[in-house]
C-alpha cells in the first residue's frame, strides 16, 4: 500500500511539471516554477527572478539541470528533477513564457555599494586581470543570446551564486564564471550583487 501511495504521489509531480499550454499563462508547469520562484517569475528567496530572462538562457540551464552539469547544492536538491522531468518542447514552452515576462529590479542591495559595483561591471579589476562583465552580460546587464540578464537580479541570490562559482561550482560545461568569481573577494562581489540588483 505504502508503494502505491509514493507511486502516485511521484506520478503526481511529474505530471505537474508538463505544461499544459493554454494560452493563460497559468499551466500546470508555469504553477510548478512559481511556487519557488514567485508569483509572475520575479524570484523568492533563493530562487533567481525568472522574469525577463534570456530564453536561450534558460533553456540551456534546464539542460545543464537534467545533465547534472549545473552542480551547486540547490540545483541537487530541487532542479535536477525537475528539470529531467521536462521534454524538449516544455522547456523551450517554459523559456519563452518566462522571457516573455516584465521584469522587475529588486532593489535590495547596499546602495553605498552601488558606485563601487557599477564601476567594477563597466572597467572589471584591470590590476587583478578580471575583465568587465558588460563584456559578456551587456552594457545595461540585459544578457545576450544564451549569457543571462543579471540586472535586477535579488542581491541575495547574485552574492550567493558568486560565492558558489568560486567554490568550483559549474552552471554548465563552458562557463568561465568560477574562474571569474575565484579572483574575486568578498567587498567585490558584495559591490556586484548590490549594484546588479537596482539596474532596471
């Protein structure tokens, strides 16, 4: 009995993460990511704003999730399956649906910061060799193609996934960003979050 019940209940979640597009934005997948990632894909605690972001960008990470190649302990814990659970239809549906989505900047970062993070995205740290991030992200941290948008992203999650890439931490096989975060210390990367996090 006790096997039935957690074959249904299984069932049940997988089934949940199957979008069911009706046109209303509000499909049984589209429920399954806000539940962690906040009403209308703005973000909640530790789960970045999905709002906004790049498509391809997303549809590569929900890759990099179902491949285990994005290794960082919540990926673990709450992406990898749900992520394997999606067909290559439903991922690229979910992508667009979100990107499609007005963004909004979370504004909770240290505005005394704010200059000091601008300057360091816009020149990088010329004396440390750490290129600027515009480079890669945009000038107005927009993202480009598969890179993400990073402006408007919640301080929290931004000086969190810095902290992770320079432990080693992947979000994909060729992402040079735990190379960028090692050279990084803890004032930068709180001046990156808390600048990124006001950029509308």
């Amino acid at each position: 009995m006790k096997r039935i019940g957690l074959t249904t209940a299984i069932l049940a979640i997988v089934a949940s993460t199957f979008p069911a597009w009706a046109g209303d934005g509000e499909s049984a997948g589209v429920r399954n990511c806000t539940w962690c990632h906040g009403t209308s894909g703005q973000g909640f605690m530790v789960a970045p704003r999905l709002a906004g972001q790049r498509a391809q960008y997303i549809e590569s990470q929900l890759r990099s999730f179902a491949e285990h190649t994005r290794d960082n302990p919540f990926s673990k814990q709450y992406m990898w399956g749900a992520a394997g659970a999606l067909r290559p239809h439903e991922t690229r549906d979910l992508a667009n649906y979100f990107a499609g989505l007005a963004p909004k900047a979370a504004n909770d970062g240290d505005r005394n910061l704010a200059a000091k993070g601008r300057t360091i995205y816009l020149d990088g740290i010329p004396e440390a060799n750490i290129a600027s991030c515009y480079a890669c992200h945009g000038p107005n941290a927009e993202g480009i193609r598969d890179i993400p948008r990073l402006g408007g992203m919640a301080y929290s999650y931004l000086k969190g996934r810095l902290e992770q890439w320079g432990q080693g931490y992947h979000s994909g096989t060729a992402s040079p960003m735990p190379l960028v975060a090692r050279a990084l210390g803890p004032n930068e990367i709180e001046a990156l979050a808390s600048y990124l996090s006001f950029v509308k």
